[in-house]
C-alpha cells in the first residue's frame, strides 16, 4: 500500500518492504537549482532528516521528491517541514 505525503517543500511517497529497515530515494532535479551545488545541499538536507528518524521507520521505502528550491532564508522552514513529514511515517 502506497502513501503519499507532502508540504510546500517536499513530497513523499512511501511503501512497505520486507527487509527490516528503512530505504531511501531523494529526487532533487535540475529545475530546484540548475547549479549541483544548490541540488547537493537538498540532498544532504534530506538525508541527514531521514539519518535522524531512520530506526522509527523500519519496514519502509521512502522517496523524498523536492518541490521548489532551498534558499539560505528558508532552509530552515524546509528542514522543520521535512521533519514533520517524516514525523507521520514513523
């Protein structure tokens, strides 16, 4: 059973897998930020979330689609955003 879950920031879509512990997927293209740099920091950000919340999410897949690109002024508001996403898979 697929779920899906997203903010202004990101999307997630997630299903269950037999394997015992979480799996992630992050999807950050070229029209967030055309420059690697901006793509990169995303990535991170989505990973060290996910690094933070990965043993209450046993049993799952997950991907993490980002919706619009991370500035310096708001990377807070995405990662409190992500985290509360990530919140309602555990």
């Amino acid at each position: 059973m697929r779920r899906t879950q997203s903010n202004a920031f990101f999307q997630i879509w997630s299903r269950p897998n037999d394997l015992g512990h979480a799996r992630l997927g992050v999807v950050a293209a070229k029209k967030i930020d055309k420059r690697a740099v901006g793509r990169n920091r995303v990535k991170r950000l989505v990973r060290e979330a996910f690094r933070h919340h990965a043993a209450r999410l046993s049993g799952v897949d997950l991907i993490v689609r980002a919706k619009q690109p991370l500035k310096r002024s708001n990377c807070a508001d995405a990662r409190a955003a992500l985290e509360r996403l990530l919140v309602r898979f555990v």
